[in-house]
C-alpha cells in the first residue's frame, strides 16, 4: 500500500513556530453526535440603542461614543493590560515565577454600522480599517518606547467569545513579545540567519509554484491554507512584498490587502452561509527593538467551523495533552474555499 496524504495518517511542520500538526484525513468519514451549535441569522438593525459601540451611545463605564462616521478608535473600558501596572517580580528556586506586564488595549470599530461585517463592507471602507490600523499602530510604537509588541486583531462571532456583533476588532500592546509571535521570531531569524532570505518569502514560492492551496491572490498578497493548518478553514494572508509591519504598506498595497480581506470573508461567509466566526489576527515584526529583516508580515485566521455552520472543531484530549490534529487536509480545505462564489451568499 502506497502513502497517499488525503488517506492516511501524517504529521506536517509548522515552519513558523516549529511545531508539529497531526492530520487524521480519515476521521472525516465518523458519523457526528457531537455538540451542535445554535445559528442566529436574524438580521441587524443598523443602529442598536443598546449596543456599547454604535455612535452616540452610552459605553459601560460611562463614556459617549462620538457620532462618527467611519472606523473609530477608543481605549478599552476593561482592558486586559494597563498603563500603569508597576514593576514586580517573582521567583522562587526557578519553579514559581512571574512578572508584571504593562500594556495598553484599544477597541477598533469598523463602521458605525451596527448590521455590517468585513465581506459587507466597501473596500473602501476596508481601506480606511486600515489606515486606522496605521495610525494606531505608529502613534502606539512611537509614543510608548516600552513597548515592544502590537497585536492587531478582530475575534467575530459568539462562538469565538464575542460579546458584541458591532463590527469590531482590538489591539493589544504590551512590554514584552507573547508567545507566539515569539515562537515565530526564532524561525524567522534562524532561517534568516542560515539563508539570507525571509521564510515566508521561500515559503510563497513554493504554493505559488503548486498553486495547491492557494485560494486567493493578487499582484501584492495572497491567501492560502497553510500547509500545517490545524484548523478545518484556517488560512493565511501573506504579503508578496517582504515588509516587517503595517506602516511600511504602500496605497496600492492598502487597497489589495482590503480587495483580499473582503473576499476572503466573502468566501468564509458562503461556504456554510452563515455569517463565518473566526479569530484573526496580523504578526509583524516587534518595534522599539532595533532592526527585523527575517520578519515578514503576515495574518492569520482561525476558524472553528468544520461541518456546517452549526458543527465546530474542538480542541480538546489529544490537542491538548500532545499536539494540534485536524481531519480534513489543508489540500482539501483549499479546494473546498477556492470554488467558493466572490458574491456573497445575501446578495
């Protein structure tokens, strides 16, 4: 019998953090009688006198939202960071340690539309996303030299523990480097180190050679399915240009990263016709830290979907006492996004 990747079982590297992926393509013939989720497709209102984020509302701490007409930035009322935590350590024997973090949270709101989400937006609109992106994320580098990380990111959906629908995404900047991008800086630099050349860079090579998991792309991005994905619709957009942060994009890379970012989620959207939850988010290089010429931007989104819009992938027993696992492969996932409409669903 020959090794045949959509039959049987295999592990695949994550070039990224160094880790391993198991993939069991096998699984996906198991009946579910798991856990189903319930899907809530009634439509918004564009404005919700109760929402915390529609303009000229009242927030939960008391403050106005402004009646503004496009995305709209505000420090968090219940950030997770703050400014001004003092410095404190502990450590005992090596075994019990821990130290102050200090950060600074920022709610980003998309639109003052409290019926829309990304697929639904103009990229124009999309567009002007970004350049708050920008704005946030020079005004927070350059005015903070303590901080060391900023990460930008949008959780949408109930299931993915959003607590409310208004168009809405985050950012998070702290004083050290978090995990993850953290792992992700060791395999830049060692591969930087070794070959002179950005990972990512090697890496969009080779999918554009094969052409096997790319979904989308465009004369400055492209969105694949990693190679190592975990989750079932997991994806990846990747800039072509090496570029270690958001500032460095030009106009014309800001409106093919919103061109890319809208039919994305269009196809998200489509694929079970429902309004796709998923958590996402953009790695760049760390600032107030000298220079990162391994690092490559890129954003990463996390799906939880797998069957349907009401059956979820659960990381839970082996994912989390070995490693990540998935059942469908990253092969097939592409395919299944790729065929996907550029309209969306609703019209």
């Amino acid at each position: 019998m020959e090794f045949n990747f959509d039959e049987h079982p295999h592990k695949r590297l994550n070039i990224l953090t160094g880790e391993w992926v198991m993939v069991s393509p096998h699984r996906t013939k198991r009946p579910w009688q798991g856990k189903v989720e319930t899907v809530n497709n009634t439509p918004r209102p564009q404005y919700d006198a109760s929402c915390y984020l529609c303009p000229g509302n009242t927030r939960s701490d008391g403050s106005v939202n402004p009646a503004y007409t496009g995305p709209y930035a505000f420090t968090n009322d219940f950030s997770s960071l703050l400014q001004d935590t003092p410095e404190g350590k502990v450590n005992k024997s090596d075994l019990l340690q821990a130290t102050s973090e200090r950060g600074i949270c920022r709610v980003i709101c998309f639109s003052p539309r409290h019926d829309l989400t990304l697929p639904q937006m103009e990229v124009k609109a999309i567009e002007d996303v970004i350049t708050l992106w920008q704005t946030e994320f020079r005004d927070l580098s350059t005015s903070h030299n303590w901080i060391k990380h900023i990460q930008i990111f949008e959780n949408k959906g109930d299931v993915m523990g959003c607590s409310n629908p208004h168009p809405h995404g985050q950012i998070w900047a702290q004083s050290s480097v978090p995990v993850e991008p953290a792992k992700e800086s060791v395999q830049f630099l060692k591969y930087y180190q070794e070959n002179q050349k950005s990972l990512l860079s090697a890496y969009l090579e080779i999918e554009l050679e094969s052409q096997e998991r790319v979904i989308l792309k465009n004369e400055h991005f492209v969105a694949l399915v990693p190679f190592w994905a975990v989750w079932p619709y997991e994806t990846m957009i990747i800039s072509k240009r090496q570029v270690q942060n958001i500032l460095e994009f030009t106009e014309a890379e800001k409106t093919a990263l919103a061109e890319i970012l809208k039919q994305l989620t269009i196809k998200y959207d489509n694929l079970f016709e429902t309004s796709f939850p998923y958590s996402a988010g953009m790695h760049q290089a760390p600032v107030n830290d000298g220079d990162h010429p391994e690092w490559h931007w890129h954003m990463h989104f996390y799906p939880p979907l797998l069957r349907s819009a009401t059956v979820k992938k659960f990381m839970v027993g082996y994912e989390m006492l070995a490693n990540p696992q998935r059942d469908i492969t990253p092969e097939q996932a592409a395919k299944k996004l790729k065929d996907l409409s550029l309209v969306h669903y609703l019209g």
